[in-house]
C-alpha cells in the first residue's frame, strides 16, 4: 500500500486503489484513532510551528511556548498568544474538521487526539467526548501562581486586554473612527519583526481575579505535564480494548512527545497507520509499513474523500463561533 512512487490520483486527490484499500478498513475498523497537528487548520490560514521557519518575529515558536520565556518576558509571550487567539477567531473551521466531527458522531470507537490549540475542532461541532485537547487551548487561562487554582475557559475576548491591541494599518492616523482609513484599516502581522510592538508591563497584562497575579494562556507548555484529566480519559478509552485498528496521523510532523508516542502504542496493538501530510518526508519516528497508507496532500480535501463512505458529503459548515 504505501508505495512512495506517488500513484496518479484518479479524482485528483488521492490514488483510487490506495482509497479502495483505505475506506475498506476504515469501513471494518471498531477501534480507531485520529492524531491531529497544525496541518489540519494550515488551510483554514493558521501558520503551523514549522510554517514560517517556526519563527515568531525573531523566537522561535516553540521558544516561546515555555515557562522560562513566560518568567522573562510575559508581555512578549502574552503578545504571542494574542496574536494566535487574533488569528484563530479571524478564521473557519474547514472541511477536514468538519469530517473528523461527522466520523466521531457516525464511529463509535472512534476518538480524536488533537496537538491544536486553535479551536477549531470544536468550533466545527467535534463532539467533546470524543475530542480530547492534548496540549490545551488558546482560549482557557489560568492563574501562573503555582499556588492559585484560578482558571477561565471559553475566554473568547480579543484582545484579551486592550493593551494586547494589535496594531492596524490606521494607528496614528485621523481619530475621526467612521474615516476611510479607519474603516479600511487592516491589522498589522506583528510576527513580522519588522512591525513595531510596544514593551507591556505585567500591570496592563491579564490579572488573576483570585490573586491578583498574573494569568497565562491555559496551553501546555514544552517541559509542563499533559492535562492529567485528558490523560486518564485516554487510558480509560485504551483500556475499553485490547485492538486498535488504525491511527490516522494527520497534518503533524509528529515530533513532539508524548502525543507522538501514540503511533507506536496503537502500532503495538495492531493499528494500520494512515498518514495525511502535505510534505511525503514527514512520516512518524518509526515509518510508514507496507500494510500502512501515506496520502500526500491538503487534509482539508483529503480528510473528506477519505472518510465518504462512512459520512456522505461535507454540505454545512455550521461554525459554533457565530452563535457565541
Ligand atoms: C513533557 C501548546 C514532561 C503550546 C505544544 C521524548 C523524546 C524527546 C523529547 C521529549 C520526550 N518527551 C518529552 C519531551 C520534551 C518535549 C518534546 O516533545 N520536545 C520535542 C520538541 C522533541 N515534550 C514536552 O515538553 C511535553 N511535556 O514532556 O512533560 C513532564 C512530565 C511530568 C512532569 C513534568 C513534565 C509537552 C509538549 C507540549 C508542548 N506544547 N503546544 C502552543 O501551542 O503554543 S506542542 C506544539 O508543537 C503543538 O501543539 C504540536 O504538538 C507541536 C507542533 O507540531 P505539529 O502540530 O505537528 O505542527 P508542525 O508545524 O510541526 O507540523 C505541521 C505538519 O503539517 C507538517 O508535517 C506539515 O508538512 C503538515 N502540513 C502543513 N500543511 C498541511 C499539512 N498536512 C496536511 N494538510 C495541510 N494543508
Ligand atoms: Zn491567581
């Protein structure tokens, strides 16, 4: 099956033989797992980690995805996740999620891990039982006083402050608010180090209505734990059988652990893998095997073509954003 002289793909997206063999699994498959990176929400027009060089202004991404950078620099770091939550509310949920929400209401033993932290997934209506937050979201906060249990979800407040206002096209222009250039300001890429940004101090950052400290985005950080609750309702999913039948990795780079490690564990029960990727070099640390799939391609048009059988076409899109 995952032969890596690229098969000409019959309905212009994926080899006809590949998605026969596919779609009869998944169609036969009682235990399956989908394990979701950037790449899924990469053509809804979020930039992925290694989109960009990785690169945030002059940091690199995952630089600032630590405690140390929060403890040096809050207002950078907060700037950071602003943007992210600024980018994420400005965009859609698109087809691929819209398919994994549809599979988790059609597969009973079917559970999606998700790397993201944008919201996407459930803003396209995944059902929550079934969609489980490896690393967090963009839009919980929590106190970052190791002592203080303060935590928010469902912040959707952009800016979160207004001193996290991104800059516009408009800044420093006329004040008169209903002025063209006003109307027809455009938000400034603050991830371009070229586009000034202004030095915060803690006091204008978001505050801990409990202690007074300083709030954090509620994501996990490089060297801090996975959500202990989400963990455990994984065991408890991995428990309920000895078999998997397959894992879908889909638009990851699989680089980062423990959410990587899945692959292998669902390998070890007898998973068939099935990667989704855009580049044909990014495959899970231990390979894509003979009984394996590897489609190469945007997963917002793969992930549907994949799944037809079991869920028909993709027609709405309701977005949970618009009714909030
Ligand atoms: C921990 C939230 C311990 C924040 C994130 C074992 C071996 C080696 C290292 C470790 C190990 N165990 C732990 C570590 C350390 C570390 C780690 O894994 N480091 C890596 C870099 C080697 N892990 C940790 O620190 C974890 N914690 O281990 O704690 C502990 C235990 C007890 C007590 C205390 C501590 C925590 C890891 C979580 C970090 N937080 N996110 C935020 O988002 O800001 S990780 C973050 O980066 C994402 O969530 C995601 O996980 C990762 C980015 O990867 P991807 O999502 O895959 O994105 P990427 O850009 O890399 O790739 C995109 C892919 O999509 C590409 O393949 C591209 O080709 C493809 N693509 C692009 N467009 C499309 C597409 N595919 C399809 N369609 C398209 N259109
Ligand atoms: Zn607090």
């Amino acid at each position: 099956m995952a032969s890596t002289a690229a098969r000409p793909s019959v309905n212009g997206i994926v080899p006809q033989k590949d998605l026969e063999s596919f779609q009869f699994h998944l169609a036969k498959s009682t235990r399956i797992i989908a394990l979701l990176g950037a790449g899924v929400s990469a053509s809804s027009g979020l930039p992925t980690f290694r989109g960009a060089g990785g690169m945030w202004r002059t940091h690199e991404a995952t630089d600032l995805a630590t405690p140390e950078a929060f403890a040096a620099d809050p207002g950078l770091v907060w700037q950071f996740y602003n943007y992210r939550r600024h980018m994420a509310l400005n965009v859609k949920p698109n087809p691929a999620h819209y398919a994994l929400a549809e599979l988790a209401r059609k597969k009973q033993g079917f559970i999606t891990l998700s790397q993201n932290v944008d919201g996407l997934s459930p803003r396209a209506g995944h059902p929550s039982q079934s969609l489980k937050l490896l690393h967090g979201s963009l839009f919980d906060v929590k106190c970052s006083d190791f002592f203080c249990k303060y935590t928010q979800i469902d912040n959707y407040t952009d800016p979160i402050v207004p001193a996290l206002t991104i800059p516009t096209t408009a800044d420093g222009d006329e004040v008169d608010p209903t002025s063209k250039a006003i109307l027809a300001s455009k938000d400034l890429d603050i991830s371009d180090v070229n586009v000034k940004i202004p030095e915060i101090d803690t006091a204008h950052l978001p505050s801990c209505p409990s202690c007074k400290g300083l709030l954090r985005p509620g994501v996990v950080w490089f060297g801090e734990r996975l959500p202990g609750d989400v963990m455990s309702d994984i065991e408890t999913w991995l428990d309920e059988s000895e078999t998997i039948d397959l894992i879908m990795v889909i638009g990851t780079s699989a680089k980062v652990y423990p959410a990587a490690g899945y692959v292998d564990m669902a390998r070890e029960k007898g998973a068939r893998v099935a990667v989704i990727n855009m580049d044909k070099k990014d495959v899970p640390a231990s390979g894509v095997y003979s009984q394996d799939w590897f489609f190469e391609g945007d997963a917002a048009k793969i992930v549907p073509e994949l799944f037809k059988n079991e869920i028909g076409e993709i027609t709405e899109m309701p977005d949970a954003a618009d009714s909030r």
